[in-house]
C-alpha cells in the first residue's frame, strides 16, 4: 500500500532548519514497517539527514556552505532572480531533494541524533512544499 501526503512548510529565513516534528504531525499513523520518501518541490531549496541536537552544527552547515558557494560570483550567468538564486541551485543540487528513510514500529527509524533539515539556500525563499510517500 502506497500512502501520499503534499504539506506546505511555513516560511524560513536562510539556513537549515529541523523539520521532524512538522513531517512526523502529518503522516499518521505510520505502518509497523516500511519506507518513507520525502521530496522538497523546489530547486532552490534542499532536504537532509544531520544532527538534531546542537544549534551550532545547522550553523556551521550555512557558513562552509556559503563560503563553498558565494553569492555574487562573476562567473554566474543566471542573476535576474537575485545574487542568491543561481548560489541556491548550486546547494540544491549539492544536498539533494528527497530522502528515503525507514519505518520501524510505526516511527520514522532515526538515530539518536539525527534529525530532518530543510535547507532553505534562498534570503526570502517563502513556503515550500514537500511530497511524503509512505510505503508499507
């Protein structure tokens, strides 16, 4: 049996954000075993497995990022939606836009210390959607 949920995210400020809470309030209930997809509609905007406990590390993630990526480059051609959107395909494409996760015992099955971003790359990248697809 295939379940599929579409929820839209409130709008972010720039960075990584844990969105675990808001994706675990819109799937029940989850089956005793299975899969779960999630998929960020988005190019500009990316969804990741990482630490879910200390603030520091979504921190970190943004400063390498931006350094890895700057904003206002010269060699970017794609610049009339903003110096941030051509660096925001970029992370994009780095981090990647789904994720496939277990399910164990009717819980999303994630290690102690882990936990769901959304890596927002844009200043004012508004609310995005996401498509979760549960597998039982």
């Amino acid at each position: 049996m295939i379940r599929q949920y579409e929820i839209v995210l409130p709008s972010y400020k720039r960075g990584f954000h844990l969105i675990t809470d808001i994706i675990e309030e819109n799937l029940h209930p989850l089956p005793e075993k299975g899969l779960l997809n999630i998929l960020i509609k988005h190019t500009s905007a990316a969804i990741a497995l990482n630490e879910n406990a200390d603030p520091t590390v979504r921190m970190d993630l943004e400063a390498f990022i931006s350094r890895m990526v700057p904003e206002g480059a010269v060699y970017f051609r794609h610049t009339l939606e903003g110096a941030d959107d051509m660096p925001a395909h970029i992370k994009s494409s780095l981090f990647g836009q789904s994720l496939t996760l277990p399910v164990t015992g009717h819980r999303i099955n994630l290690g102690t210390w882990q936990g769901i971003y959304l890596c927002e790359f844009r200043n004012f990248g508004g609310r995005r959607k996401l498509v979760l697809t549960v597998y039982e």
